[in-house]
C-alpha cells in the first residue's frame, strides 16, 4: 500500500510537469487521443526485468492525464505478432506492465512494425478497410483514407530498441498513415545505430511529415521535463499542418 501510495504521488507530480511542457508548445487546451506503442522482442529483456519499461509507462501516463481526451492512453505491443493490451489510467497503472504484459506474453524473438501500425490505424480510423474499392493497398486490407477527417488528432508513442524485419511494408503503412489525422513519435532506446528509424524521419512520397525520431541510451537518463519536451517537439508543426490540409476538424 505504501509503495502504491508513493506511485500514485509521483504521478502526480509527472502530471504536473508534464503540463507545463504542453503549455509551453501552446498545446495546455489541446487535446488528443494518446497511445503508447511498446516493443516485447527478446532483446527489449533487460528493460522489462530492470523496471524501466514499467517507469516509462508511469511518464507517457503522466502525459496522457493532461493530453489524452479521457486522461488515459491506449496501449499496444509488437514483436512478430501485434497486441491491444487496454488503456493505462490512473487507477490501474500501478505494475500495468508486469500485470499486461509480462504475465500475458512472451517476449518475441523478432522485430516487426507494420503490423502493429495497421492495428492502432484499424482500432482509431476503422472507417478507412475496405474489402475492394479504396486505395493505398496494404497487404491483405486496402485502406481509403478519404473523407476521413476526425474532430481530434492522434498521437502515437512508439518505444523500439531496434530497427525492424519488415521495413517495406512499414513504409508503407507509414505514407498511407501521412493521410490521416495521426502523428507517431518513434523513441529508440539503447545502443543501435537505428538507420531504418532515421529512414522513417524523413520518408519521401507522404501526404505530410507525419513521423518524428529521437533516440537516447536510456530513458531514465533525461528528466521528465526533457523526455516530455522531445516528445512534443514536432507534434505543434504537424497539428497547423494536419489542419491546414484537412485531417482534422
């Protein structure tokens, strides 16, 4: 009970701080609909085991309590396979990754993008699969993202420690993703050079610069202040865009 108490208090405090960070952008009234994209392969083992990924969660959520349009965040994970893990909010964050993810999968021994980039664009734009008609084909499913024009942008936080098995088909999704009223801040943590992920960053052939990457050794090397302020650092660019071309209301 002490430790969940001392959780909940820190919480709050991330909370606070991560609202002077969206004031600063001119983004305090903005709000959003905010997930958080995790990598379960094998190598992601020592961040689990060490509690970071669990710290990780505790900061996004933070975040999520002041942008979020119900305070919370959606919640993926990836490796060969994709999952929908449920909304992290603050009355089950406490040991959410332990409980949501360590205790229900496996850590995966690959890496693969797309998949889970097809699964946040069904589960926040389901009006765009079509069975035959459409177009911007991807795999099986075809995707018409024509008038598809939500009251409230995306923004997707997506936590990686190397770069993918299936980069053609995440490019892609990527540039089908570019029509639509989702960002997607890619976050690569540890050593890797990450060159398909600084690939992404300047992807040619989108509607819109819809991708942001940042990396850093270790996540609990920055501050929170500094972690929400890279997190945040295009996202004000791409929303005037999305606005401008028409992705959003």
């Amino acid at each position: 009970m002490i430790n969940l108490e001392k959780a909940q208090i820190e919480l709050i405090d991330l909370s606070k701080k991560a609202s002077i960070s969206l004031a600063k952008r001119g983004l305090g009234d903005q709000k959003a609909k905010v997930s958080v994209i995790i990598d379960i392969s094998q190598s992601m083992d020592s961040q689990f085991s060490t509690g970071k990924i669990q710290q990780a969660f505790d900061r996004l959520l933070g975040l999520a309590m002041n942008f979020d349009d119900n305070g919370a965040a959606d919640t993926f994970a990836f490796g060969l396979s994709h999952y929908y893990l449920g909304e992290i909010e603050q009355n089950n964050f406490y040991q959410f990754v332990d409980r949501e993810i360590l205790n229900k999968h496996r850590l995966e021994g690959g890496t693969k993008y797309a998949g889970v980039l097809k699964r946040v664009l069904d589960f926040y734009f389901p009006e765009i699969t079509v069975k035959k008609s459409g177009f911007l084909g991807i795999g099986r499913k075809v995707y018409n993202v024509r008038n598809c024009t939500p009251d409230l942008p995306c923004f997707a936080i997506f936590i990686t420690d190397g770069d993918c098995h299936d980069p053609e088909e995440t490019k892609k999704i990527i540039r089908t993703a570019s029509h639509l009223g989702l960002f997607i801040q890619f976050v690569g943590i540890g050593r890797s050079v990450f060159s398909f992920l600084n690939e992404l960053d300047i992807l040619e052939d989108r509607f819109i610069d819809n991708a942001n990457f940042f990396s850093i050794n270790d996540l609990s090397e920055i501050s929170d202040n500094e972690l929400y302020d890279r997190l945040l650092n295009e996202f004000p660019q791409w929303l005037l865009l999305a606005k401008h071309k028409g992705l959003i209301i």
